[in-house]
C-alpha cells in the first residue's frame, strides 16, 4: 500500500527526470506498481482510509512520485457526467487537442508538493488520448474538463515537468484570451 512517506517531493530529481518507456509484457513488479497507484487514488478518495492512513486526496499519481522513473500513471475521478473515469496509463501520449485552453480556476494541486501555488495552469480543454493498459491492450480516449487536465498533469510528470511551470510568473492570474475556468 502506497503511503504519504512513499510519494517523493519537489526537489527530488527523479521530478524533473523524463520517465523511461515501458515494454510488454511488463513484468509482475511493474503491473503491481500500476495497480498500487490506483489503489492509492481509490483509499485517498475514501474518508475512513485517507483519515486512518494520513492521506492527502488526490486523483492522478505518476510512477515518478514514488521515485520511479517510469511512463505510467493512474487516474480516479468523474467525468463532466459523473461517470467513474479509472484507470491505468503505460507509455500515454496526446495524439491531438484543442486550441481552446481550460484551467482549474482554484489552481492545482500536487502530491509532490507540500505548498500551495497560486495561478492559473492553462490547458487545452479536449484532448484525444492513446496509452496501453497493464496488460498491453492499447486506448484511445477523448477526454474534456478536469480528466483532460489531470491527464496533462499526470504527463507532465512522466517529462519531468511540474504544474508550477506553467503559471506565468509575472502574473499568476492572468486571462488567456482563449482560456476559460472549469465550471465546478
């Protein structure tokens, strides 16, 4: 079970490392890795176990914030529906998105990160997706809203990249013309 002393923090350098492709068939050590980062995701989400555990909520972990530099990473979130997007990503990548951009108008957050920082961290709205699952069955998924950015989000990760890098510096707030806030 993955706990709070597992995930890693900003300044560690495996963060800003780009994560290594995965090949099939993974092995046990790593389909259990992929299946431990959803389960984080689902016991973090769950009242009784984040309190129990001491976790911090979360709906996306990337491999390299437990300090493996590898390309995979677990989402747990509803969509703009409701419906329960959960899942599994090996080797993702956007094959195609938007020009209209959509942020999280209170700011992300991160597991990696023990701070708040304020800004908008504009993103493309739509995004078309394709990853592998564990068992090397390929996706292709269109995402909108919140799971298009926690996707982005989670990528990042595997490119060494923090949400944080996004902000404009000089002005954290700042409107981009083709950008809009998520409804909550």
């Amino acid at each position: 079970m993955i706990l709070m002393h597992d995930i890693i923090r900003e300044g560690n350098p495996t963060l800003r490392a780009v994560a290594k492709n995965l090949s099939f068939p993974l092995t046990e050590e790593e389909k259990k890795l992929g299946e431990d980062l959803l389960q984080f995701l689902i016991n973090s989400q769950d009242v009784e176990l984040a309190d129990k555990h001491g976790l911090r909520s979360g709906i996306g972990i990337a491999a390299p914030q437990v300090d493996v530099s590898k390309r995979m990473f677990a989402l747990h979130l509803p969509d703009s529906a409701g419906k329960q997007i959960s899942l599994i990503a090996v080797n993702p990548k956007i094959v195609s998105h938007s020009v209209e951009e959509a942020y999280v108008p209170s700011g992300e957050g991160c597991l990696s990160v023990d701070r708040d920082v304020p800004g908008y961290v504009p993103r493309p709205a739509r995004i078309t997706v394709k990853f592998f699952t564990l068992d090397g069955e390929e996706k292709k998924m269109r995402l909108k809203g919140l799971p298009a950015i926690a996707f982005q989000h989670e990528l990042d990760h595997l490119n060494g990249v923090m949400f944080y890098d996004h902000i404009n510096k000089d002005n954290p707030f700042e409107k981009k013309p083709n950008a809009n806030p998520l409804e909550d």
